[in-house]
C-alpha cells in the first residue's frame, strides 16, 4: 500500500540541494542573485511544485532532442559528438560529424576525425564541412578553450526541413524545431551521454577575451543548432566598440529560419559596458535578412552587461519572428554610474518594427544593482525588463521572476523616427500574465513602475491597441511611483483598443501618484485618451500614509474614460481615490464619479508571507477569498497554473487557493508537505 507521510520543507531542500553537484548548487545559489540560498530554494521548490514550469536554467547533461519526438535528453538522444556514433539521429543517413580539438587539434586537409581532430572552429566549418546537398548535414564536435574569428559565421545551413512539437505549458504556440541542422555542439569526449557545461569533465568554451561579438549569422544558415558549450568574455574588454555580444542576425538577404540555441553558459559578456544600441548578447538588427523560427532556450547569463536582445524589424511587412526566449536566468553588471553616468543602465528587451510573436517564458531575471551602481534617477532607462515597443504585436510574457528592475513592462505606441511611416500599425496583443515582479532596490527614484502603457503618436497606426496585464504579483517593498501606468492616447484617432488588468496582486507603498494610475500625471493628455478599461479582481494594498497624514492612492485617473469597467477589486483600507483630475475621495464617491467597483471591497488580505514577497493566499484569509468575478475565458489559471474555481466564486487576487483534502499544511496551517512513497 501506499505509504502516507509529511516532511519538513526545509530538511528536504537541504537533502535536495546537497545532492547536486557543485555546479548545479552554484547556479541555484546565484539564481536571485543577492537573495540568500534558502529563499532561493524554497523559490526553486515552489516552482517545481507548482503547475507552471520552472523558472530560470535548469542544469542537465543533455537537452538534445536527436529522434525528433518532442521529448529532450531521452538516452538515444544523447549519442551526437560522443567520438563513436556516426548517426546519431538514427534516420539511416550517417551525418557529416567533424571534430575540433582546439588546444590539441591540427587544420589539415583530413582533419576531422576522434583520432585526428581539426584545430578550429572556422576550418572546421569552411574547409571540412561540405553542406546539405549529399542529404547529411554537418555537425562540428569541439572541446579545449576556442576563439572565433570575429562575426563568425557558418558556410552553411542543415538539410531543410522542420518537425513540430506541441505548445506546452507556459507556450502559447506550437514550435518547429530544425530536423537536420547544421550544430556546433560541445564534445562529449567521454562519452557518458552527458554534454558541457554541466559535465565539467568535458570542457567546450569559446573565450571571447578581447573580440567584440562571436557570430554573425550573415550567410544562409537556415536549420542550425548550437548547444551545449560555454562562452565567455565577448564584448567586455572592448571599449568604444559599438557592436558587441554573443549573436548578430544578418545581413544576407531573405529569411533565416528555423534555428535553435539552446543549454549555454554564457559568462560575463558585455560586462561592465555602458548604454549602447548595438551593445548587447542576441542584435536583432538584421539589415535585409528576416529571422524566423528563433529559439532561445536553457541559457545561464551572469554578470551580462547592458542589452539582452534589441533589434527591429522592417517598416512594413514581412514579419520577424517567432522568437522564444525561454528557462533563461540572467543576472545583470554593466557599467557603473561613476565611470558612464546617464548610460550606466541594464535593459533587457526592446524589439520594434514589423515583428510579432515573442515569447519571453520561464526565466529568472536579476537587475543585481547593489552588485554595480546603475543610474537611479529620472525616467525609466535606468533598467528595465521588456519593451514591447512601437509596431510589434504578439507578445507572451509569462512566468518570469523579474528582480529589482526599475520597470517591468514599456509598451510604446510610437518612437519619431523608427516605424512610423505610413505602413505603422499597432502595438498590439501585449500579454503580461503569471509573473513574479519584485522590487527590494531603496535607491530607484523617480520613473519606478511596475507596468507602463506609453501613449501614441499622430498616424493612425501609431498607437496602442490591446494590452494584457494578468495574474501578477507586482510588489516594490520600497514603494514606488505606480504599479501600473497606463496613458495610452493618441492625437488623431480614439484608440480602439482595451486595456485589461485582471487578477493582480499590487503591493507597495505608493511614493508618488497612485497604485493604478490612468491618463497623463505628468503633462497634457493627448487629444484622444484611451477610453476602454477592464479592470477586476485584483488586490491593491501594502499602503503607509505619509508624515503629513495623506493616504495613498488605490486609483488615480487625470480623464473619465468613458468605457471604464471595473469590479470585485480588494482595496486597501488606507487608500483614497482620485477619478478625472478631481478631489481625494473615499470608495462611496469613487463609485459614484466613475460608475464602478460596485461590488469592491475594503480589507486587507492575508498574505503567506508579504515581507518576502510570498503573496499567496492562507486558508484562513476572509478578505479575497471566493469573492472574484468568473474568470476571463483565459485566465481559466492563476499565477501558478492552477486552476480557478469552475464553480462558485473564485479569489482576488493573481492566486486561486486550491480546495484540495489532503492540502498542504491543513491541519495546522503551516510548510508541512504530503508525499506519496509507494514501495
């Protein structure tokens, strides 16, 4: 029989963690940068108990999927660059494997063989690699410390085709996978199926040391892979450089499809470089070639400075994109504000143009500031996470765990000078959903938010069209200007578009304008305000009065949007309300002015442990509980993954309590977790 037992969190994470190696335990450690290693692993714990994948790098000895079935790192899929395995995909067609031995390897006409390796990468791909066109593609096998020529890129590309594998969990698209790529792949010159870097008996690196950026894919490399390897110091010991990073798409001309990056170490690069376009890890600035099909996947990024990803597509069609980001932890390091003043900044994302479908998942994301000095005041290029920028459309932010950035979300309507043609359209289908946004970073001032919905411009494209703000935790425990801004006009045409903020657990001390502001608090609005709001379900609440008494603000519009929605809100005691540009009010007149939150209530929540940002429901909670609205017809799961209730009312909040009978922790409301051991 099933034998029933409960265990204590902290003694099986203490077990848990003194069972990895040492490198797994290093990443954990530095996952959340200054957070302590317990907190990081009660957060590594929940996610893996949660219903939502887990968040950040996650170290294995293979993330191959060789048989194309969908499943990674199955045994047969990690037989490629093993020095004995000709065809390591098993379709009966034995591929082009060439070996590079970098500190040991010579370049001859023969080289490429276990017993008689190349020198490098570059011979190895210009002068041994021979194409797609005798049906096998060729897959480079290199170990030792290797340099790249600088702005590499392959001859070549794999054979063509693509295999498909189903979205699943935070995905919100099928994906097509390279079927015979062209790889660049670590050795595994012991051939214990397991693959650098976590084998760490098996060394792959790329030392980037002096050289600005390590590939440049400007040849037709469709159908590519590269995994498995480490890479280091690219960008970092190169002032004045302006084009710096690990990867540059273009600039041939057509699409580059179908390419897979996946389970890389890549250690300090563009570290301690300042604000620049071009300065940073993936440049999307591809000239005339058109990137699809582009995935990101399993990357351990520490102390990388400066840009994460930015580029633009075109000012008019074809698309860029799909691009998947994805199981990323990322810490930041750029340059201090001492030595680069207003261009001491850590941002991540910023894509623009006729490009759509990104998809940003899964990953750890630490602005790390007390380990550099950014700049701090004013607006919000300090550091920020993603903008969602002018033209794209498409995006699917979802279960990150974003750190001490300045802000959050950016989506801009317009920018003079990029995308603003005739061809401009809207920025568009902006989801924000299921993330863990916290702010502990004292000295951010002015320009700190949570979200920010930026206004438009004067062509009828240029402007925001539907924004999705759903099922987060956003939380500053150093108070901030605004969770959520949202000033989205236009000076030619009414927005159309609807701007929904449903099931969201805002908390924080407001330092300046109000939790949820709408309109412009800071100059004149646009001729055409952005009119259409639904807002429901979600929690307001973490409020200190200031020295003269002045509560904060739950809402503060300077307009009266004239479709404004919003309802079952859970509002903080100590907070006021300002509906268009008026006086302070309390929730009675607030209902009366804006029309809503009629079923809304007053009273404070409680919360797992809101000090350390754990704004989980308890049991006992009488405040959010079952007082929600039905879901959204999307939002069928909260933060977790888990499900709302299908009957009765569900909670406020981005948590849905689970009603379970053997719950964790029932019987005395405490960490206590059931486990099933079956002999």
């Amino acid at each position: 029989m099933p034998q029933i037992s409960f265990r204590h969190d902290s003694i099986l994470l203490v077990i848990c963690f003194l069972s990895l190696g040492p490198i797994a335990q290093q990443h954990l450690l530095e996952a959340q940068g200054p957070s302590d290693g317990l907190t990081t692993l009660l957060d590594a714990h929940k996610a893996q108990n949660s219903n939502r994948p887990a968040r950040g790098y996650q170290p294995r000895g293979c993330g191959f999927d060789m048989n194309r079935n969908g499943i990674f790192g199955e045994p047969e899929d990690c037989m490629v660059c093993d020095g004995a395995t000709t065809d390591p995909d098993f379709d009966g067609v034995n591929e082009d494997l060439i070996y590079v031995d970098c500190t040991n390897g010579a370049n001859t006409l023969d080289c490429g063989s276990p017993s008689n390796p190349c020198r490098t990468i570059q011979w190895a791909w210009d002068s041994r690699g021979d194409g797609p066109d005798d049906g096998s593609e060729d897959i480079i096998c290199f170990r030792g410390s290797c340099t790249t020529v600088e702005f590499y890129s392959p001859d070549n590309s794999g054979v063509p085709g693509y295999y498909t594998v189903p979205a699943s969990g935070s995905q919100v698209r099928a994906w097509r996978y390279p079927k015979n790529p062209t790889m660049l792949v670590g050795w595994d010159f012991d051939g214990d199926g397991e693959y650098p870097p976590e084998d760490r008996d098996d060394q792959s690196l790329l030392d980037g040391t002096g050289l600005e950026r390590a590939f440049r894919l400007d040849s037709d490399t469709d159908y590519l892979e590269m995994g498995h390897f480490s890479v280091r110091n690219y960008g970092r010991f190169t002032p004045g450089a302006d084009d710096t990073g690990f990867l540059r798409f273009g600039p041939t001309f057509g699409p580059q499809e179908y390419q897979y990056f996946h389970d890389l170490e890549l250690l300090q690069i563009n570290m301690d470089r300042e604000t620049t376009s071009r300065v940073t890890m993936i440049s999307l600035f591809p000239t005339v070639a058109i990137p699809q099909w582009i995935q990101f996947a399993n990357w351990y990024a520490p102390d990388n400075g400066q840009w994460f990803a930015r580029g633009s597509g075109y000012d008019d069609p074809p698309d860029f994109g799909p691009f998947r980001f994805t199981n990323i932890t990322r810490t930041s390091h750029s340059c201090d504000f001492s030595d680069c003043g207003s261009s001491a900044g850590s941002t991540l994302f910023k894509l623009w143009g006729y490009l759509s479908g990104v998809e940003i998942l899964d990953s750890v994301w630490d602005a790390n500031p007390r380990a550099w000095e950014p700049k701090v005041q004013g607006g919000p290029s300090g550091s920020s996470f993603v903008t969602a920028a002018h033209c794209s459309q498409d995006w699917m932010v979802r279960n990150n765990e974003v750190i001490d950035f300045k802000n959050a979300l950016i989506v801009q309507g317009y920018a003079d000078g990029f995308c603003n043609f005739p061809a401009a359209r809207p920025t568009d289908e902006v989801y924000f959903d299921g993330n863990i946004v916290r702010n502990t970073f004292e000295p951010w001032l002015y320009g700190d938010h949570g979200v920010r919905i930026e206004d438009g411009g004067t062509r009828a494209g240029e402007v925001i069209g539907n924004v999705y703000i759903t099922n987060n935790f956003l939380s500053s425990s150093t108070g901030w200007e605004m969770a959520i801004w949202s000033n989205p006009g236009h000076d030619s045409i009414p927005p159309t578009g609807t701007i929904t903020i449903t099931n969201n657990t805002l908390y924080g001390n407001v330092n300046r304008y109000g939790t949820i502001v709408i309109g412009n608090v800071e100059g004149p609005e646009r001729v055409f305000p952005h009119q259409n709001y639904l807002i429901e379900n979600n929690i307001f609440g973490g409020y200190i009065s200031t020295d003269n008494g002045e509560k904060d603000l739950n809402f503060h519009t300077t307009i009266g949007p004239s479709n404004f929605h919003s309802e079952r809100n859970v509002f903080g005691p100590e907070g006021e309300f300002v509906w268009n540009g008026g006086p302070r009010t309390g929730l009675g007149l607030w209902r009366s002015l804006s029309g809503g939150d009629a079923g809304s209530l007053l009273c404070e929540p409680s919360f797992v442990d809101k000090n350390s940002g754990n704004f989980h429901l308890t049991a006992g909670d009488s405040c959010a509980r079952n007082r929600g609205l039905d879901p959204l017809a999307w939002l069928a799961l909260d933060l977790d993954g888990e499900p709302r209730q299908a009957l009765g009312p569900t909670d406020i909040g981005a948590d849905e309590l689970q009603n379970e009978l053997f719950a964790n922790g029932f019987e005395a409301g405490n960490t206590l977790l059931w486990s099933s051991t079956v002999p």
